[in-house]
C-alpha cells in the first residue's frame, strides 16, 4: 500500500503548484515546485546547518562543515558568472559590515542550537511533524516580524559599507570564495586530524566551556566524548548529495525569482500579516509601513517570492518524511519546549538584524561574494559555540531532575 501513499503525496505536490500558479502566476508555481525540492532535499538528505556545526563544535566531526563549503563553492560557480552578466536582472544577497551583523549572527547562531534548526531547518522539521519545530516556528515569525520593525533603528547604529567582491570581476570573485571555503574546509579537516581517542581526553575536557575553548583556540588537541561517535559514513554522503542537489536548486531560485533562496523575510511577512489581522497598524512602521514591505502586506501570502518558497519547502518534507511511512518523534520535555520557543523568538529577531539565516545570509553572502556572509558565518559559528554550552546545560539539568 506504499504506492497508494506515494502516489497521493505526488498528486498533493502537482494540485499545489496548479493551484499557485492559477492564483499567481506561473513564476509563483515555479517557485512553489521548487520549495517542494528544497524541502524534499532538506529532509531526505536531513542537510543541517545547526547539525553540521553542532557536531564539530561536540565531537570535531567535519563532514557536515565540509559539506556545507562545498555547497557554497557550488553556488558561487553556477551564480556569479550569471548575476554578473544578467545587467541587474539577477541580484545577489549583498549586505553592509554594520554593527547589527555582528551582534545579530552571533545571538542567532547561539539560538538555533537551542531551536536544533535554523530558519530552514525550522521549516523542514516542522514540516517533517517535530514537535518542537512547531513551538518555534510561530515565535520566530513574530520575531522576525518585529526584527524587521526595528531593523532600520539597528542599521543606524553604524558601520563600513557593504564589500562586494564582484566588483573585481566573477572570475576573482569565485576564486576568492573558493579559496575561503578550501580554507575552512582545511580547518576543519585538521582539527579532525588532532582528534584524541575518548579513552585519552581528560574528564575535565568533556565540560562545555572546555569544547568552546578547544574551538576558540581551533588550534589544541580536540574533544570526542565516548557517547558521541562520529556519525555514519552514510550520513556523510547524504549531506554531500544534499550540497549538490542544493546548490542547482540555488541556481534555479535565482533564475526564477531574480534574487537568491531566503528563509526570513517571508516568515516575518506571516507575523506582519497576523498581526494587521489583530488591529495593528502598519502605517507609521519604519520597515513595514515603507514600500515595498507594505505592498507585501495588502498582496495575497502567495504573491510573495520567499513565502510561497517557504510553503513549497515545508511541503516538500512532509511528503519526504512520509515517502517510506509515517515519521514518528518523541515529545521534549516542557524546559525544552520553553528553551525552543524564546530561541524561536530570538532567531527571529536577530536574523532581521543580521540580514539573514543560515540561507539568506551565510549561503546567499557567500556564494553572492558579499563579505557579509562570511562575517556572519564568523559571528554565529562562535554564537553557537555558547548555544551548545547552554543546550548541554539544559540537558544536564533535565537528567539531574
């Protein structure tokens, strides 16, 4: 019976898409199918960003870092030449150096360790049916919606302007960026190499502010606890499938959306909508109230580039995650669910501050050669070095209790 649950997953996928592109156009429905690949792909491959980092930060584990450059060298090659050339009709995900940035990576980073997901991981696990995705993903589309109110208040505090290194040209450009990516890689290969046996790390080295000062340092013998293994090699190479499936996606999106896959926006316009719906005005909103956030805000949900994405993609994990059979998920403790939802609200938040996510920001800086991508991989790398101590915190307490 399998097939009779395919089947109707397929057809569910195919009557969405029609129905977008009736109400919107058929740039709409495009966009929609390809929300279903990323999630489909999300979920399938389970591609994290939060895992990736996590599992380095824990156990020095570099396939999912690795993976992730990879993705990002991908997309540069297959974007550049063309934003390039495209004489403005395709633009990149540029940003300025701004105080913001900073302050923004580093409180998202540290909060999606504790929401275990980024914007897009959010998206893919609640679609996927994780209880805790759906306590967050509510909270983070009112922090986005608030962030976003209160974004052009961060951008005044200051800054240097945004540094683009297409202006040298794409061929510089993509190389520097493969360069920087080679480089991370490489980092991250070596601390795997000066990984210790478990049976030689010092207790001591299994405290979490020990891990963050291993890390900090990236420099020291690194820390395995012998509860964490390295995963399977079969994990790995679903998270090198997921970089290359991913990055043509990128490409797509670009080609159909004119702009690079973001995560952010849309889900603070669900928060904005929800609430105009409760009486309040977007009239006198620095952000909202300006154009063109409050056209986006009379238009229907499905008129917007990143909301109907993000519809696509929850769908695309729910028929993933259902493709061999009903998923199942324990339920978190009350303390978690606590944790996930105020994470929710700060990712939220802090992602408006930083102009982007893990998608918006860190893959679509970097693979745009926007400097700003690499400041926030910087920033929210060492955001979630404090994110994983508190998660493990919490943890302990929960056992203890």
């Amino acid at each position: 019976m399998r097939w009779i649950n395919r089947s109707f997953l397929i057809a569910g996928g195919l009557a969405g898409v029609l129905a977008v592109t009736l109400a919107a156009g058929v740039r709409q429905g495009l966009l929609a199918l390809l929300g279903i690949g990323f999630g489909a792909v999300l979920q399938a491959t389970r591609f994290g960003f939060t895992t990736g980092w996590r599992d380095y930060i824990e156990r020095r584990d570099p396939q999912g870092l690795w993976a992730q450059m990879l993705l990002m060298v991908l997309a540069a090659a297959l974007t550049l030449p063309l934003i390039a050339g495209s004489g403005g009709e395709l633009v990149g995900a540029v940003a300025p150096l701004t105080i913001s940035l900073v302050l923004g990576a580093f409180l998202f980073g540290a909060a999606m360790q504790l929401a275990d997901g980024c914007g897009s991981g959010t998206l893919y696990k609640a679609g996927s049916g994780s209880p805790l995705s759906f306590v967050v993903l509510p909270t983070f589309a009112f922090g986005s919606f608030l962030g976003a109110s209160h974004q052009p208040a961060w951008v005044e505090l200051g800054g240097l302007p945004a540094v683009d290194l297409l202006a040298f040209g794409w061929p510089t450009a993509l190389a520097l960026t493969t360069i920087a990516c080679g480089t991370v890689a490489w980092w991250a290969g070596r601390g795997a190499r000066k990984t210790a046996p478990a049976s030689a790390t010092p207790a001591s080295a299994t405290s979490p502010a020990s891990v963050a000062e291993q890390i900090l340092r990236a420099g020291t013998a690194s820390f395995v606890p012998a509860s964490s293994p390295a995963r399977p090699t079969r994990w790995a190479r679903r998270w090198w499938l997921g970089a290359l499936l991913l990055a043509v996606l990128y490409l797509l999106h670009l080609v159909v959306a004119g702009q690079p896959w973001g995560i952010v926006y849309g889900m603070g316009v669900w928060g904005a909508k929800a609430m105009a719906a409760l009486g309040w005005d977007p009239s006198g909103d620095a952000f909202w109230g300006a154009a063109p956030h409050a056209q986006r805000l009379v238009e229907p949900i499905l008129a917007d580039v990143t909301s109907v994405t993000n519809i696509g993609l929850i769908y695309g994990a729910i028929a993933a995650s259902r493709w061999r059979g009903a998923a199942s998920f324990s339920l978190p403790s009350s303390r978690r669910f606590a944790a996930a939802a105020l994470a929710g609200l700060v990712m939220g938040y802090s992602a408006r501050m930083a102009f982007g996510c893990n998608v918006g920001a860190y893959l679509g800086g970097i693979a745009s050669a926007s400097l700003h991508g690499w400041v926030w991989f910087a920033l929210a790398f060492a955001g979630s070095i404090v994110g994983v101590r508190i998660r493990r915190s919490i943890s302990a307490q929960e056992a203890s209790a």
